[in-house]
C-alpha cells in the first residue's frame, strides 16, 4: 500500500503547524504498515478541526454529529464487527458533549480505536476551554480564568475498565505511529489520547515552552493498573505510551447472535417474526 492512498483529492486546510497534520500523517503510515486498503476499514470523525479529517481521507468515512461519534461508531461495529472501526474525535466531542458514550462503550469493552485530539481547547469555534482546559486557563469563555478542574481522560479510563490506555504526542509521528498499530490490533476498546498543539488558539502550551519541556517517551507499560493510574496522574510531566493493556472479551463476543457472525451476513429473508407478535394478536 502507498501511504498516498488514503488521501482524497481535497488538501487538508488546517493552520499551518497544526498537530493535526502529524496525527494524520502517523494514522496514513500505521493503515499503511497494516496493509489495510482505504475500503477495509471505517472511519467515523466528530465535530471540529480534527472531523474536517472526514474531507481528507480517502476511506469509508462516517461525519457524526458532535459528541456522536462513538456511539455511531458502535452501531457500524455491531453491524459488521470484521471491519476496524476507527474514531476521529476532539477533546471536546470525546469528554464534553461524549462523555456519557465514552464511558458506556469503555465499560463495555467495543472493539473501537478512538483516536482524541487533545488540544485543552475547542479551536474551531475560536478557542473556547474545553474539559481538558487546565484551571484558571483564561479562554474566550472564561475570560477570569476556568473555574473547573481539568478533566484527566487517562485516569478516568483506567478507572472505568478500558482494555487499552495510551497516549500519544503529534509531534512525534513515529513513536504515535507504533501506537496506533498497537490500538487498532488491541481487540477491544482502544484509547489513544493525543496531545495535539493548536499553534493558533492555544498559546499557553507552545511547542518550545510547554511540550518539548513535558513531553517523555514511557520505557515500557505498567505491571499493574495502579502504577498506571500513578503516571497518569501527573502533570508536571507527560508520559506517552501503552499505560495498560489487558485481554478480555469485546462487546460483540459476548452477544449471543454476534458472535459468530455479523449483521450484514445475516440474510433478513429467512428472519421470522410472527412469534413475536403472536402477544399483539
């Protein structure tokens, strides 16, 4: 596979020096590594700079509505649960107005890869905080300083059951590459939490001043979940890699009428369902 094939014929119109155009130049390599051409496999985006990815790639390709990526996501997996399934999704979609289906389908273990641009912002609407915004941040909408404590989605996942913790940084398009590998051959639901710099909106945490001084590369994952949960928790220093991984059965797999074939295969022609409304009779 060339890594040019999953390009559609619009160029990417983010601003210059986004993260995005690092996270999608590592997403291009991780499909190309994994031989996956653009029709095997799903992609479904949100709302904001990191959904405008639905224009660029050239892939099945599902534009939710905000906050809706997930769980659309979900119902595309159930359907046919031999296709990857990957989510485009900012911080805001993913743990503002998505919370609720991050934590069902995490709980659940949905064999997804959701891949959250984490900006601390909602930067298509011009930089308003997000859930992600660090305290006393001041913001478009919080012109004093946000008043709440910053939302930590990798703490939140390793509490709530996720098979598959990671983050990543843009800027690092290799290191973020391997881990998208991992994240899409994990079977369940795979988090990669990627912090991505908006150089437009976002000036408190600049590339040279803030990233390049917390930003380090994890040695190797954790033994167990509560030195994850650890490393997880600190700020003064970002750690990125595999936090936790752990094998157990996805959503599908324990779906009695899923689990040994997906919906599509089903042929809707041989489905009775007289017995069904025999009660309505």
């Amino acid at each position: 596979m060339d890594i040019n094939s999953y390009n559609s014929k619009i160029a990417p119109t983010w601003c210059p020096g986004c993260g995005n155009f690092g996270i999608f130049t590592a997403l291009k390599q991780a499909l190309t590594s994994l031989k996956l051409k653009p029709d095997q496999l799903v992609i479904v985006t949100d709302v904001g700079c990191s959904g405008n990815m639905a224009d660029f790639v050239n892939t099945y390709c599902f534009h939710a509505l905000h906050g809706r990526a997930l769980p659309t996501a979900a119902g595309i997996k159930l359907a046919n649960h031999k296709l990857p399934v990957i989510v485009i999704i900012g911080d805001g979609g993913c743990y503002g107005e998505g919370l609720q289906h991050y934590l069902s389908l995490m709980r659940g273990n949905h064999d997804l890869t959701v891949l959250v641009h984490d900006n601390y912002l909602y930067s298509l609407t011009t930089g308003q905080y997000s859930p992600t915004t660090p305290r006393g941040t001041m913001t478009k909408s919080t012109p004093e300083g946000s008043i709440e404590e910053a939302l930590n989605p990798l703490a939140l996942a390793l509490a709530n059951h996720t098979s598959f913790c990671s983050r990543g940084y843009a800027f690092n398009i290799s290191h973020l590459t391997d881990l998208i590998i991992k994240a899409i051959n994990h079977r369940g639901f795979s988090l990669v939490d990627i912090l991505q710099p908006c150089v437009t909106f976002n000036k408190f945490q600049t590339i040279d001043n803030w990233y390049s001084q917390k930003v380090f590369e994890l040695k190797s994952s954790f033994k167990n979940k509560s030195q994850a949960i650890t490393e997880s928790l600190k700020t003064d220093k970002l750690a990125i890699g595999v936090f936790w991984q752990e094998n157990k059965p996805t959503y599908h797999q324990q779906v009695s009428v899923l689990k040994n074939k997906s919906v599509v295969e089903k042929l809707i022609e041989k489905i009775n369902i007289s017995p069904l409304l025999e009660e309505f009779v």
